[in-house]
C-alpha cells in the first residue's frame, strides 16, 4: 500500500519509491502539511511542528488551542485565502458579491485503487493494474456549503505524486473564485534554491538557478498559453544539489495556458509554493451545484540528484502521460518543407521535395503552412481550411496519394485556434474572433485568436478538421498556434464572466484535440506554438512530440534541448536539421553536427532537400542509418547531461544509455576550438559497473568509462562533433 491512513493520529501517509509524503487532519481539522522528503516511515511528523505566541499572526476562526495556534505559520496541505494566513494562498473564493474568505476544515477522505482522472483535463494514468493508487481528501467551508476535495495519485514506483483540487459549491448561492491553485506545499526549512526555465521565441527553456530569497518569487505566463517566456516546470533544491546527488524535488504543471508558480520565503523562512491557473483577470462563477477542477500537479522527490530527478520524469511522462500509440513506436524520419520554401512553393516542388526525402531513406513528409485558403504569407488566410488547388496543381487527396506512392507517410501543418482578418472565415463571423468591443485588437503575426470557448467556433473547427481527413489521406498533424492571447472577450455571452474565458479557451483546445484523436486514434500529432510556445505536459498528454523550437541552429539548440531535458523526454522534443547559413541566427555549423543535435529527439530534416550536396546527401544517409539502428535508444534510453552548454565553454555532450544498459550513445558537440587545446575527457554515466563494452574496436568496463571516462577526439573545425554508440559485449 503507497498510502497509508493512521485512524488514531489521522496522518496520510503516501510513499513512493523514493520519498515519503505526509499530512495530518490536527484537532481543529486543519489539514496539516507534516513531511515530504526522503522515505521514512510512517511516524507523525507533526511533532516537528511547535509553535509560539507570535505578534501579528491571527488565529484562526473557531480557535481552540490558544494564541500559539496560528495558520500564518503552520505548514497546510491546501492554504486558503481568509482564515489568518497572509502568505500566498492556494484558494480565494466566496460566495459571490461577498467578501472572498474561507476556513477549509477536514470532512472525510477516501483511498481507492488506480489513478483518478479529471474529465476534460490532461493528467497522468495508470498503465497496469495496481501501479498507482488514489487519495481523495474532501475538506468544506466553515460557513459555507463549499467543498474542496484534494486528489492524489501515488504512483510508487515511479517515485510520482500527483495532485489536483476540485472545488464544489453545494449550497444554493453562486460562489466565486477569483484564484485557484492546483496545489500548496510547505517546506518548514528555506535555504532552498529554485530551478526555472525561461526563454523568449527562438530561445525557449533556458535553465536559470537562484536561491529562493525572502518575498516571493513568481515564475508565470498571461499569454494564455504556458508560452515561450517561463515553462510550468521548477526544481526546488538543495544548494549542494548536482547532477548525481543532492534532494531535488520537480513541480510540474499539466496545463497549457497562463499559468501562475510562486515560491514565497516568509517570516521564518520557511517556503511555500503554489502552482495553478493564473488568477490574473481569472473569475469563475460557480453555480449551485457546479464544481470546478484545478489542472493537475506532477511532484518528484529525489536525493539522487537531477539526472534521477529528470530520468524519472522523463520515463514517467513517456509512459503514463503521453497516451499516443505512438509513444512506443518508432517515430517516422520527417522531411518539412517550411523552412525549404516557405510559403513559396508547388505541388511540382513538394513532389520533388518528397521524391528526394524517400530516397534519402526518410519516412514522412510533411506539407507545412501555406497550402490552404489565401496563403502566400502570413496576412491573410487563416481560418479558411480549404486547400488551394491552383496552388498544390491537384487536390489535397491526389497530391497525398503521391507522397504515399513514393513510400512515404503524408503530415499536414493547421493552426486551427487562428483567424486572419483577410479571410473569408472572419468576414462571415466577425464576432468569432477575440475583439473586446470598441476597442481595436492587437495584431500578433497579422492574427487574431478563434474564441475557442465558444461551442460553435468548436464545432466549426472541428467540422474542418473532419473534412481534411475526409479529403486526404492524413498520417500526421503539426498543430500550431502563433500568438499570444489577448484583448480576451468572449461575443457569445456578454453576461459571461469574461474572466473565466482563458480557462475555457483552453478547455475547448482540449475538447478539439480529443475529437480529432477520437476519430484518427493512430494519427502522429506534433505540438508547436512558433516552435516551442507550448510545451508542456497538457500538450504531451495529447501529441508525443512538440516542435521545440522555431531555432534551427544545432549550437543554439543545445541550450534549448538541455533546459528541456530536466523535464520533458527527449522523444518528445522534434529537432531538425536545416541549412547554413541559419536562417534564424546566420551561424555556419558543419552538417554532421547538425545530425548529432537533431538526433537528441524527434529527428527530421528541414530544408531544400533538392539543393544538398553529394556530400550532404550521404552525411544524411549515414545518420539516417544511425538513428533507424539505435531509434530504441534515443526513443526510450535514460538521458544523461555530461557537459553543460552553461557551465562548459568548449563542449556540450550528452548520452543515452538503454534501459537494461546493453546500449549507449555519447554525443558532444564542441562549441570552442583552441590551438595547443588540452585533452578532453568525458566520464560516461549509467551503464554496468561490470559489463564490457566495445568502444572504437577496444573494450572497456563499464567501471572504466564512468570513472577513468573517454578521450574525446580533437576538434577539426569550429562547431565539429562526435557521436558514438557503444554495446555491451559480455
Ligand atoms: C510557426 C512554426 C514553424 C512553421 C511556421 C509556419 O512559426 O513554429 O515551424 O510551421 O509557423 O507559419
């Protein structure tokens, strides 16, 4: 049993591999938050919490144990906002038109087998009977029929804990909520540092660490999508945390919306962190008898340092949240044609584009913007999901037939949440798009944003959608979404809290998905937002892989592919190769280097296929070679960060080693070259201490490789790189 209630001192006890989470239902009810580290047992570890009478800390409302009884410094399971705790609350809410406060006190719990869900959310699931178990705590209002039922997904061996919070009104009265968080987690001790991961288009998830200072410290998106700027993922940890030791603990968000984390350091320097929906211009009017349900919350906690941190996220994420068919399945090798010809292009062209990608040995192609509606740039044309015939020379179904007559697999770029306003969508339905009334919009990319909370704009779509895959044979979808949110109103209901239409935009994102992977149950879907504006563990949920980034440049990419990799897997993040200069910076890189960098995740190829040289062609053919042998490995191998592209100013290197450590790939990328350099060496990570390994034609112990470590060779040229896989051979 992962969970564990201990009826005399009403402690739940959750454990899982690795760690051990603890609350307590005190005697006034309060549900205490007592312990979570490393695995212990099942003592109350609500000893540890002692207090005094201190100034200007208020007691709660039906108080009986006296003025050393304060919830402004206790540690709480799901701090609200109204009941004497003045730091950062987890839940505001209140009956509506009313002062907004709340007393949450324990009513009952429930443990039950398997993993919850939350119907119309992303969220983890169980993959085999008995690997997870559920705890539902219902706490209610003091004064009010207002419920809070706290959910927890305990899956042991995976060393996760999820959490969620549905909020129910039981009463007769509309209750509103202006702030609700998926979770609270109190650490009774600070000194703590916090890991985040931010970025801008083209520079997405740059690793940044800080101690957690006094005040608070907010890591959020109001971009209505978890965007490019800051990630819903952080590491709390130990100053002395590295790679291989030290207490780390992830806090990732299954949402794909704004966002709000905050970690705030208070009086005594304990930490709180909060994490859920933004409550900026966030309202939800919760009618009689609605409830409401806080996007889910992933927890890990380690002293195995990052690398167990992020391999157990990672292998988590590959099995129990991405639901695709396509998890376990060898990813198709992509040819894309955006960045060969933009929107300038043919059916003759794509023929000749997918023509050479078959005889490179790839495996899709995939038409990308520019194929429907008006759409030879980016003004106009969105909206209108009929393909352009005059352009393509044929129809969406013959021009597929073709691709599948050479051997390849047809993918198909949309952007379906979008409207240009030069598009016969917007002119037939101009109240559609995201307008606050009397008020000019602002322009991002020359669009504007489907009210997705809408049912008809929904079901419009969605009619679309079905008729795309009616027309033409559709093996893959790139699903792209190139703005922020904003000038949020929604025309269908002007009475409609206009603060609760994010959430539902983001819902009815949801709603599409699912309709569309309802139908096309084997359909490859990649996430993209300009690259990587949302990535994120709600889009994973639905698509196994994400379009990382709209920076093609292998040496920029390594930073971006190593932020991500602390909490995202590595078959999940799509890397292409593409030409040089790049397009995106000018930088030169030589071709095999950028092989080694997109074969870090979902490989393809983007550029004009037509135009490679001799040269290039069979540098291609040799890493196509190399992904198709060892595509086991990138897909589902441990990921090991050997050389920070931060920390290390002459290379980057990274490894794979294969789940029964069999296998394993060392890839470095050098980013300096000096004369007279000194000899590099490289310790390998996670394989057998006493396995043999062939390495070069020579053999080596395991041992050997991870404490003697390798010689790399020296660099030839700047940007060089080298890339082998090693096999066990005893
Ligand atoms: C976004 C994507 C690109 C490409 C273009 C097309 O920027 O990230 O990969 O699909 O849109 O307009």
């Amino acid at each position: 049993m992962a969970i564990l209630y201990d009826s005399v001192a009403r402690t739940f006890t959750l454990h899982t591999a690795e760690s051990t989470y603890q609350m307590k239902a005190d005697a006034q009810n309060v549900l205490l938050h007592t312990y979570f580290g490393p695995r212990a047992d099942g003592t109350d570890f609500s000893y540890l919490i002692v207090s005094r009478d201190y100034g200007y800390c208020s007691e709660p409302a039906e108080n009986t144990a006296g003025r050393e009884y304060s919830l402004d410094y206790f540690p709480q399971e799901y701090p609200v906002y109204g009941d004497g705790d003045y730091r950062v609350s987890a839940l505001q809410a209140g009956i509506a038109g009313q002062a907004p406060a709340l007393a949450l006190r324990y009513v009952s719990h429930r443990i039950l087998p398997g993993k919850y869900d939350l119907p119309g959310l992303p969220a983890l699931f169980s993959i085999e009977e008995g690997d997870a178990e559920t705890l539902e705590i219902v706490l209610k209002d003091l004064y009010e029929e207002i419920y809070v039922t706290l959910l927890y997904g305990v899956f042991e061996e995976k060393n996760i804990i999820t959490r969620a919070a549905v909020i129910g009104n039981r009463g007769a009265k509309t209750v509103k909520l202006s702030r609700v968080m998926s979770m609270g987690l109190d650490f009774p001790e600070g000194g703590r540092e916090l890991i985040s991961f931010y970025g801008k288009h083209t520079l997405e998830r740059q690793f940044e660490r800080k101690t957690l200072c006094h005040g608070i410290t907010e890591i959020s998106s109001a971009r209505g999508t978890s965007s490019h700027h800051h990630n819903p993922f952080v590491i709390v940890c130990d100053r002395n945390t590295a790679e291989d030791v030290g207490a780390c603990c992830a806090v990732s968000l299954v949402y794909s919306g704004s966002f709000k984390l905050q970690a705030e350091v208070d009086q005594f320097d304990s930490l709180r962190i909060v994490c859920g929906l933004n409550d900026n211009e966030f309202e939800w009017m919760l009618g009689s008898g609605e409830s409401f349900a806080a996007p889910e919350v992933v927890l890990s906690y380690t002293e195995k340092g990052l690398s167990g941190l992020s391999n157990g996220l990672q292998k988590t994420y590959r099995e129990n949240l991405i639901r695709s068919p396509w998890k376990n399945r060898k990813r198709p090798l992509l040819a894309n044609n955006w960045e060969a010809t933009y929107f300038k292009f043919t059916g003759g062209k794509l023929l000749e584009l997918a023509r050479q990608a078959a005889d490179l040995g790839l495996e899709l192609f995939v038409l990308d913007d520019g194929w429907f509606g008006k759409r030879d740039d980016d003004r106009s044309g969105l909206g209108d999901w009929y393909v352009n015939e005059k352009k393509l020379g044929c129809t969406l179904g013959e021009l597929a037939d073709r691709i599948h007559a050479l051997g390849l697999k047809f993918g198909l770029w949309i952007e379906p949440e979008m409207v240009s306003e030069d598009s016969d969508l917007y002119r037939a339905h101009p109240d559609w798009a995201f307008v606050i009334p009397g008020r000019d919009p602002n322009r991002s990319r020359s669009q504007l944003l489907l009210d997705f909370s809408r049912q008809e704009v929904r079901e419009y779509i969605k009619g679309r959608i079905d008729d795309l895959f009616a027309s033409a044979d559709i093996e893959y979808i790139k699903w792209d979404m190139n703005r922020s949110i904003g000038n949020v109103y929604s025309a269908a209901d002007p009475g409609l809290s206009q603060g609760a239409v994010r959430h539902k935009y983001i819902l009815g994102l949801y709603e599409v998905l699912e309709h569309m992977l309802a139908q096309h149950p084997d359909l490859l879907l990649e996430g993209c937002s300009g690259g990587g504006g949302r990535f994120d563990a709600g889009m994973l949920y639905y698509a196994p892989q994400i379009w990382c980034s709209d920076n093609t440049d292998a040496i920029e990419r390594l930073r971006i592919h190593y932020g991500t990799s602390f909490g995202y897997p590595m078959s999940a993040t799509a890397a292409h190769v593409s030409i040089c200069p790049n397009h995106q910076n000018g930088r030169m890189t030589p071709f095999r280097t950028r092989g080694v960098c997109a074969m870090q995740g979902a490989f393809g190829y983007e550029l004009d296929l037509d135009r490679m040289t001799q040269e290039e062609k069979d540098e291609a053919r040799r890493q196509i070679r190399l992904y198709n042998e060892n595509w086991e490995l990138f897909q589902q191998g441990n990921y090991y960060r050997l050389a920070s592209p931060y920390e290390n100013p002459d290379f980057t290197a990274w490894s794979y080693v294969s789940p029964d450590q069999s296998r394993a790939s060392l890839s470095v990328v050098y980013t300096d070259v000096h004369a007279s350099a000194k000899p590099y060496r490289l310790k390998w990570k996670g394989l057998l201490e006493d396995a043999l390994y062939e390495l070069d034609g020579k053999l080596y112990s395991g041992t050997a490789l991870m404490h003697g470590g390798t010689v790399l060779p020296w660099p030839e040229c700047d940007y060089d790189s080298y890339m082998t896989v090693i096999e066990r051979k005893n």
